[in-house]
C-alpha cells in the first residue's frame, strides 16, 4: 500500500492556481497517514503486522512519522524502513545544508581497493576540484567554458555582485559543478562511470583547449566537466554493453528518471525543505589556505547568486532555523520506535544520514551501510546491494517484528 503526501500527485488540498501551501507541514501529514491507518486496522487488517517504508522524501515522511508517533501515543506501525533519507537542518538562518556536499567530496567513490578504477575515478574527482582552483591552465580554461555554458548564472552572479572577479566566477563554478556531481551520484553506480574520470595532472602549464584534432588531457578534463546529461547517460550505457563484469543497475531507463524528482511534484517538496527539511547546498571547508577565493566568498555566492534553493522568494522567512530536523535526530537516540534506517555510501544523500550515535545509543534504532549503494531501495537485487546490507536489513525487520 502506498499512501501519497499531501500535495502530491492527485492530493491537493488547495487550489493549484491560487495556492498557498496551507496544509503542508510533517505534523499535518504525519496525522494523515495515522488517519488512514487506524481506518484500515479497524476494517480491514485488524490482526497484521505493520511496516512503514519509503526512499529519500518517503524516507523522510516515514520517519517524521514514527517522530510524532512517539509524541502522540500512536501505535500504527510496528517497524520503519526509511531509505536514503536525509535530515538536513542547515543553519539557524538558511535552509542550506552542506553536509551533502561535504559527503560528495570527502566519501562519495571512497573504500574501494587500490588500483581500482573506482579508486583511481575517487582520487581524479578531488584532483580535479583542487586544480581548478590551483592550476592556471585549467582555471582560466574552465571559467571561459562556465561563461558560455552556464550564461544566466554568470549574468546573475554579475547582478548580485557588483564588480564581480573571476573569484566570483569560480565559486559560481563549483557550486555548479558540485551539484552535476551529486546528479551523477545519486542516479548513476560509480562503478559504471568511474573509469570516465579523466586524471587532471597530465594538464601542463601554458596547454590550450582544443589545439589539436585528438583532445588534449585539458579537452578531456573540460569535457567530463561541462558534457551534459544525455551524453553522460549513453557514455554510461555504453561502457556499460562493453564490460563483462560491470555492477549493473537493475532499473529500466524509465524507472530510472522517475527517481529523479517530478516536476509536477516539484514545487511541494521544494516549499517543504524552504520550511522544515532543509535544502542541499555545497561544502568548501576542502579549499586550501591561500586559495584563489576565500570559503566566505564561496558561501556568499551559492547563497546570493547560483545555489538559491528554487522557491526561496516565495518563501523565505518560513525556515524553521532547522528545528525539525534537529529535534528528529536528538530524538533517535531514545526514541521507542522499531527504526532501521538504510544507506548507499556512494549516495551524497547519505551526507544528511542518521548519527552514528543515535543507533549505538538506542538498540530500538538500526543503521545499515550498503558499501557502493546509491539512491536506490531494492534490497533484494544482488547487483544493487550488497549480500551483507540486504541480510542485515531482512535480519533487523525480522527481529524488530518478532519482538
């Protein structure tokens, strides 16, 4: 059974041409889904066991659940299974949360064996990043390219900024650029597109982009860089058809881009986070003493110019200062609820993860790590998850249901 969040889909408590969001908070939901339960045990299931379940904003919505449950007496589910579902509280004054951005550059490709193409993609992805701001050649190569690829951002960071520098510009960048690598991440298996990763120290001083008919080390840096989404996914599928042993995903094209977020869902879930789930924004606590720009100068421009979590006009000033979130996560560590909460160490957002803590504290509450996961929840396919996470997941619901 599937129960759909308010303002999703058909369920539209308001009208969608004069909208106002009236009715979108957790609590709000959280009381539906205990209506709809308590309906279904009094008429129909009277003598079952119960499992809340969802991924990623299901995630969420199941353990905001279990949150109010404990609050408010309910006794609806027996166990809950969230997957990959972040809880970001960002800051006391924005709902930017770099904590997934964090978890991008420091864990996203990490723990795979030496020499590895995913260990050498790992180590090309963070090389990249440090020389775009480091190396001159790449540098002044990658702010032309930003200019005629991401123009409106460009234009936008010249409105907010006046006098913008090319500091300016190359904070707008890696705000970009972090968010394609998220994308990439979340939807696609390292494993099926680490061997892409071009290595950035073949670049030499004074190299031009596009001087010869083969690419360069720059034009193949550039190109994995700026190549867009569709390009992306047939490299994928192609290396994909040419590797004997690849880890395959076991989803169809289309399965695959409804795991990406629905427009016509779109704005609910971004009202949501400008309230009370928080929002991704990028990390850059990794930039080097002395670098071209300062971190501060980095935050100013996600927030001012390029990061802006869409919807922010409309709502800006609702942002409960991460309250929510914060409250959920300081619960877990005692709360009464049956939990296990699941995780793909190759999905950034795992970067909003549950604490550690919170599962050593409280053996009501377990966390299960799936060693090169990403945003997926089908446990049961050898190719997604790993033969450990899937026992340690049907073992933990088996136990809680059985107490």
């Amino acid at each position: 059974m599937e129960i759909e969040f308010r303002y999703f889909g058909d369920s539209q408590p308001e009208d969608m041409n004069n909208v106002n969001f009236t009715y979108l908070y957790s609590e709000q939901s959280a009381c539906d889904i205990h209506e709809v339960v308590t309906m279904l045990k009094a008429n129909l299931f009277k003598q079952n066991k119960w499992v809340a379940t969802g991924a990623s904003k299901g995630g969420i919505t199941a353990a905001l659940h279990a949150y109010y449950a404990d609050q408010k007496g309910w006794k609806d589910f027996d166990v809950y299974v969230p997957f990959c579902a972040p809880f970001l509280a960002g800051t006391a004054d924005t709902p930017l949360d770099s904590s997934m951005g964090k978890y991008v550059f420091e864990s996203c490709g990490a723990g795979y064996p030496a020499g590895s193409k995913e260990a050498v993609g790992y180590a090309n992805l963070r090389k990249i990043l440090l020389q775009c701001e480091s190396k001159p050649a790449l540098r002044e190569a990658v702010l032309c390219r930003y200019h005629s690829a991401f123009s409106d951002q460009y234009r936008n960071i010249m409105t907010q900024f006046k006098g913008a520098t090319e500091a300016h510009m190359l904070a707008g960048f890696y705000v970009s650029y972090m968010e394609t690598l998220i994308d990439r991440f979340i939807y696609t298996p390292f494993s099926q597109w680490a061997q892409m990763v071009p290595d950035p120290d073949r670049i030499k001083e004074g190299d031009k982009p596009g001087v010869t008919i083969l690419q360069s080390p720059l034009d193949q840096v550039l190109h994995f860089i700026f190549m867009s989404e569709d390009e992306f996914n047939a490299l994928v599928k192609e290396a994909q058809e040419d590797a004997d042993d690849t880890k395959a995903s076991t989803h169809t094209v289309q399965e695959m881009l409804a795991l990406r977020v629905d427009p016509n869902m779109d704005m609910a879930y971004g009202v949501a986070t400008m309230r009370e789930l928080g929002t991704v924004g990028v990390d850059f606590s990794w930039l080097p003493e002395n670098a071209f720009f300062t971190q501060a100068l980095g935050y100013e421009v996600e927030e001012k110019a390029v990061g802006r979590a869409r919807f922010w006009d409309y709502y800006e000033g609702q942002w409960d200062g991460g309250k929510l979130m914060t409250d959920l996560c300081n619960w877990l560590s005692s709360g009464k609820q049956k939990m296990v909460f699941v995780y793909g160490s190759d999905d950034p957002w795992t970067g909003g993860a549950i604490p550690d803590a919170a599962a050593q504290a409280n053996p009501n509450v377990v966390k299960v790590m799936n060693f090169g996961g990403w945003h997926d929840n089908f446990f049961l396919h050898e190719n997604n998850y790993t033969k450990e996470a899937s026992t340690q997941i049907q073992n933990a619901v088996k136990d809680f249901l059985n107490k």
